[in-house]
C-alpha cells in the first residue's frame, strides 16, 4: 500500500509541478491586538517590547477595576484571576502549554459571567469558546471529541484564545461507585489540558490523496460529459441548418466564485495546517487546490495533531462534594454570613479530595493548581446587590422619563426577605427584584405623569408597594410569596420544633462547651425540607467527639420524651436516628475505634462492593455493637437534659417567642444558669487540643492513659 501511495504521489506532483502560489491576503490583526505574525518574530525592539508590556498590564488593571465595579464581594477572586493570566496576556510567546485556571463556587456566585466579561474587556471575544461538559449527548465524532469542537471554532492552533470549560460538575469518568466510565465524550480533554496538543490522525496521508485523485476522477467525468454536451449541439445546429429558425446563440455560463463549501474548506484549513482564511480558501481552484496538498504531503508538521498550547483555559463548575450546603436550596432562613464562613473554609485541599469522586487521580493532575476558590455570598453582598439594581433601575428611569424614583430602606428588606436563597447565589434575588419592583414601576410612573410629579417616593407597608406622588398615593398587592408562606403558623408544630432542636442545642453547648452557630426553630420558616435546626461546627472527629455527636443528635428525640413522653414522640426524629447509626457504624467499621474484649481494627465491608475480596464480610459482631452504641449515647443524651432542665426551659420558652437563638444570646441563657460556653469561629475546625498532648509527650514524654470506655458497647 505505502508503494502504491508512492506512485501515485509522484504523477500528482508531475502534474502540478509548475504550480506557484498566488498572493492572498494576511487575516486583519484582531481587536486583541495579538497577531500571529507578532508571534512568528525571532527578534523584538527592546524599547517596543517594553512599551507592549507596560500598554497591556494597563490595559489589565483597566479591566480588573472595571469588573470590582461590577461584581460584589468578588475582589480578592478578581485579582487571583488577574495574576494567574498576566503573563499569558502580557507576553504570550513565553507560554509553552495552556495556562489552566480552575473556577468553583456554588450555583449563581458570577462564575461564567465573570469569564465572559474578563475576554470581552481583553478583546479576545473573536478568539472565546464555550463548551459545556457532558458525559452525553452527541454521539458523532463531531460532538464527542473537543479537537474537533475547536477546529470548527474561531480559535486558531499556536495562536492565543480562551477556552471556557463550563459546568464540569456534568462530566465525570469515574462513577459514583469509584469505578472507570470508559464511553464518555470529550476523552481528548487530557491531551489538552497535559501540554495543549492533540494526536495527529493516523490516515491524514491517505485523506488527503483521496482528495487529489477524486477531483481528478470527477473533472475528467465533467470534461467527458461537456465534450458529449458539445456533440450533440453540433448535431442539432447541422440538422437545423436546412431551414426555419436559426439556432439560438447558447447562454454563457456564470463564472463560480466559491468552488468548495464553507465546511470543506474549513476542514482542508484543518488538516492541511494553512493560515489562509477560509473565505479564501472557498474561492481556490482546484488545481490550486490539488498542488496545495501536493505540496503539504510531504510536510511533516501537518502529521502532527493540532496546537492549543497558547490556549487560555478556564475550567468551571459547583463541586457539591466541596460545596456540602449547596444542596439547601429551600433554605431561605439561613443565614448567609454562616454560608459565607463554611464555604470560606474550602480550599485546594477541599477540592481535590471532592474531584476524586468524580475522576482519576492522574486526571486530577491536569487541573493543576491553580484554583479560584468562590465563597457563598454575605448578607452585606446581597444587600449591595439589591442597592446597586434599584439603584440602576432609578437611573435608568430618570434618564427616560425625567421622573426622579425615591426608595425607602423598608422596599430593599422586603426583597432580600422574599428573594434570598443563600445556597442559590443571584438568580432568585434578580427575579424577585424583576417581580416585585420593577413590574410596579410602571403603574407609579403614569400616575406622576398624568399628575405632573418629577418625584415618586416608594416604600413597603402591610404587604403593599406604596408610591407617594404628590399629594396622592398608590398602593399596589405585593404579599411577598415568601411572606405569605411564613405566615402559615401551627401553634402545635411551633412547639415540636422548639423543643426538639432545645434538645440539640442544649446538649450542644453541655458537651462540646460552645455555641451552635445558629439555632432556628420557626414554624414559619421558609425551607421546604425542615422548620428547624441548629448549626454545627466543623469538627475534627476523634473517637470522644464522634460519641459527642451521636449524642448530640439524639438529644432532640430525649427532650420530645421529657416533654411529651414517649407516646407523643413525632417522625422528625427518623432523620437523627439515621444519621446517629450511620456515625456509630463509621466509628465501629470505618475507623476501627471499637474495642471489645478482644480489640478488633479491621474493616467489615458487605461483599457486593468493588474490591470485596480484601475485607474482612463479618458484619454481625458490628450490627450488635452499633445498637449499643446508639442506645447508650441517647441514654446519656436523656440523663444530660433531665440534669439540666431549666436551661431547656429557657431555650424552648425564646424559641418559642422569637423562633431562633443566636450565639451571643445562647451564652446569656446559659450563664442565668452558672454555665459558661463561648463562641467559636465559624470558619475554624473544633477539635481536641492535640497540641497541648503533644507538647507535653516532648517536653515530659508524659503518654495518654489506657482508655476503656468502649467496653461499655
């Protein structure tokens, strides 16, 4: 085969030996100003060189501002963004592999918009692509692999561009069980993100013969088929000729312009490596057509795959494995400055331990390290969001009309009551704003019109937008949907609530000796999947305060049985049970922290795992210790609370009256009664003082003493 390609590569080249290349036009420099012929230059004018650096970190910082001004709470991630693609802008000649920026952060926090606006201030928006990563979907190869995805792009190999990697929480090759997905899309991802190169093809040789020896096949079938064409015309105008009409002059044919189409010459523009731009590559003939590929056969650059190691390449997505209170999307009650404080506690670590759930540890690898690291939002960013919206809409209206909207403080509480979702970022509260106000809008505006007023002034007042103009006023309905849900109060299901989360948060502050960072316990709530909790810490498990938890969330269902007896305890108590066994079986068969009469540390796993084989299938011996366990910490969880009931008195009698406790507030209700508990910070680990243990072993090699509470499961 490779002779027979031999052969017919020398007739070729025969045939279009005298070929010389025509002129054709240089693609314009874009808005960018980054030209691949900047690229191309061996040498640059020091003092130019200069001057390009300093005009592009200016224009750098220019864009870095202009997105503080529109992003709130997003400085600090701006400028990580701003450092990490600096060199790659300023001078990208240096980059020899793509420079990878990892974006995470919970739904609605500006991720994507934050890319978009970045490459529209830089001017690389001819040079910007999205793709949004999928295990499905398309099942050509068009669609499945990302090679062809960005040849079929604006963006040019060798050149710079941005790639946006969108949603990656889609795409995964490991399954939820930590096996390998084998069929997946996008499986040339790796190559890119490893040193921007992807594999040449194997058969470029053979397409590209086959494109020369079919347009040779099919001029010579047109030519074959004109000459026919010319005969039979002959004959007719002979025939003719003996009398009646003269035969009609035939009609010229319109010369072609384009000879191929826009996908065929975007493929030869592909395989072939040119830097022609396509539009005029339509319009080759074909014997340029055919010496081109003549002359590329024995190029070997075009065997090599395609280079995107200039690419700038932000990858982005909502780990809910880092993220664990993303998944709170009806939570409207709590509070987003506690959202804010966990999610400020994710960091690098964080989110390589949540990407190992989803892919393989040397894909893993080719993230890098560069990764951005989102926080929720705080109550105070949410409300510059909802000051800088009605401030724009008032500007915005006085611009078109003339008419000055004054708002009073009480409109931006009723929307940040009745469109904050802290674990759903921007996207509710810019719907509620849409709905709320800026629906009304209209309906004050033609009153101030039709009165002549250029001052409307707006608050919110039982359940109405009322507009003052002039001496008039126009109240419109707006409830709030929120509102309206938390009206709904159950005297009966108040009480529960209190007394159930009292229990929790009293055994909170005996054992662990700190405030819970938020006690909720409202009837009126707004979340769909539960009308009270309280906050937890981040803890560092050791064997004494894994017992602690389990005991602490058993509390809830001791103190419905103090108060109510036993006949009376409600089903709010299945998910503590549940969460209760499930931390007993973790310390007894994860840990190993169970000790018997004789001390047993191996893993019992149940056969039908992957990797059975290894571990050790015994589970009943673990089944009676884990009911024992349970049972014993909700009996010290009962015994806590009788010991200490007038403080859960006390914690019933203000969450029923006002539905939460704050940390500052808990600590007075336990000081009435001679405890102390103090506060802890919320983006702090609580752990043991293993510090002070250590320090002691060192300075006095004083050891731990033999511990045997265990025995009592």
């Amino acid at each position: 085969m490779a002779e027979e390609d031999a052969v017919v590569s020398e007739e070729v080249v025969d045939e279009y030996s005298g070929f010389e290349d025509e002129e054709v036009f240089q693609p314009a420099l874009e808005e960018s100003g980054i030209a691949s012929s900047e690229l191309k230059k061996d040498n640059f004018d020091r003092q130019s060189l200069l001057e390009r650096i300093q005009q592009r970190r200016d224009k750098l910082s220019e864009v870095s501002q202009s997105l503080k001004a529109h992003f709130v709470g997003l400085d600090d991630i701006i400028d990580k963004i701003i450092e990490n693609i600096e060199v790659w802008y300023v001078l990208p000649e240096v980059i020899t592999r793509p420079v990878i920026v990892n974006l995470w952060g919970m739904t609605g926090v500006g991720k994507t918009d934050l890319v978009r606006r970045l490459v529209r201030g830089l001017g690389f928006g001819k040079r910007f692509v999205e793709v949004q990563l999928t295990n499905r979907g398309e099942t050509n190869i068009y669609g499945r692999n990302l090679q062809w995805v960005l040849a079929s792009s604006n963006l040019e190999p060798s050149e710079p561009g941005v790639l946006l990697l969108d949603e990656i929480q889609r795409f995964r090759t490991v399954n939820e069980h930590g096996s390998e997905i084998h069929d997946y899309k996008f499986q040339d991802l790796w190559m890119l993100l490893s040193d921007g190169m992807f594999s040449g093809e194997s058969d470029s040789r053979r397409k590209m013969l086959q494109m020369v020896l079919d347009a040779l096949y099919y001029r010579q079938y047109r030519d074959e088929e004109e000459d026919e064409e010319d005969e039979d015309d002959a004959t007719e105008q002979t025939e003719s000729s003996g009398g009646g009409e003269p035969p009609r002059a035939k009609k010229p044919k319109k010369k072609q312009i384009y000879m191929r189409s826009y996908w065929t010459a975007q493929e030869l523009k592909r395989m072939l490596k040119l830097e022609d731009p396509v539009e005029q590559i339509m319009r080759w003939s074909e014997s340029k057509r055919n010496a081109v590929i003549v002359q590329k056969l024995e190029d070997p650059k075009i065997y090599e795959g395609d280079d995107y190691s200039r690419l700038m390449i932000f990858i982005s997505g909502n780990l809910d494995e880092a993220y664990t209170m993303a998944d709170a999307c009806g939570d409207s009650d709590g509070d987003a400055d506690i959202f804010h404080a966990f999610s400020k506690r994710i960091n690098m670590i964080t989110i390589k331990a949540a990407l190992t759930r989803r892919f393989k540890p040397e894909q893993i690898a080719r993230f890098g390290n560069c990764h951005v690291i989102y926080p929720s939002l705080s109550r105070s960013s949410y409300e510059e969001i909802i000051r800088r919206r009605v401030k724009d809409l008032i500007a915005s209206i006085q611009e078109k009309t003339g008419i000055t909207i004054h708002i009073d403080p009480s409109v931006n509480e009723f929307i940040y009551r009745n469109g904050v979702f802290p674990a759903q970022g921007v996207r509710p509260l810019f719907s509620t704003i849409s709905s709320v106000l800026e629906s009304s809008v209209p309906q004050f505006l033609l009153e101030a019109v039709e009165s002549d007023e250029p001052n409307v002034y707006i608050r919110y007042d039982d359940e109405h937008l009322v507009g003052k103009v002039g001496g008039s006023e126009v109240r419109i309905y707006r409830p709030g949907d929120l509102d309206v849900i938390k009206k709904k109060h159950d005297k009966n299901i108040q009480s529960i609530i209190s007394v159930h989360e009292a229990g929790h948060a009293l055994a909170y502050g005996l054992v662990l000796g700190i405030s819970p960072t938020q006690v909720l316990a409202d009837a009126k709530v707004g979340n769909s999947d539960q009308m009270g909790f309280i906050g937890n810490h981040r803890i560092q498990y050791s064997r004494k305060l894994m017992r602690s938890q389990i005991l602490i969330g058993l509390a809830g269902i001791a103190a419905e049985e103090i108060v109510y007896g036993k006949a009376m305890l409600t089903d709010g108590c299945e998910m503590d049970i549940s969460n209760a066994t499930a931390l007993a079986g973790r310390y007894v068969r994860k840990c190993g922290m169970w000790e018997g009469v004789i001390t047993r540390v191996a893993q019992p796993h149940l056969i039908n795992i992957p990797g059975a084989d290894v571990f050790n299938h015994n589970t009943e011996i673990t089944n009676n210790q884990i009911d024992k366990m349970v049972d014993t910490e909700k009996r010290k969880a009962y015994k806590l609370i009788r010991d200490n009931i007038e403080v859960l008195r006390d914690l019933v009698k203000h969450l029923m009256t006002h539905g939460m406790i704050e940390p500052e507030t808990f600590k007075v209700i336990f000081a009435r009664h001679g405890i102390e508990v103090s506060t802890y910070d919320v983006e702090d680990t609580f752990a043991e003082n293993y510090y002070e243990a250590c320090t002691r072993f060192i300075d006095s090699g004083e050891t731990a003493k033999a511990e045997t509470d265990d025995r009592d499961y």
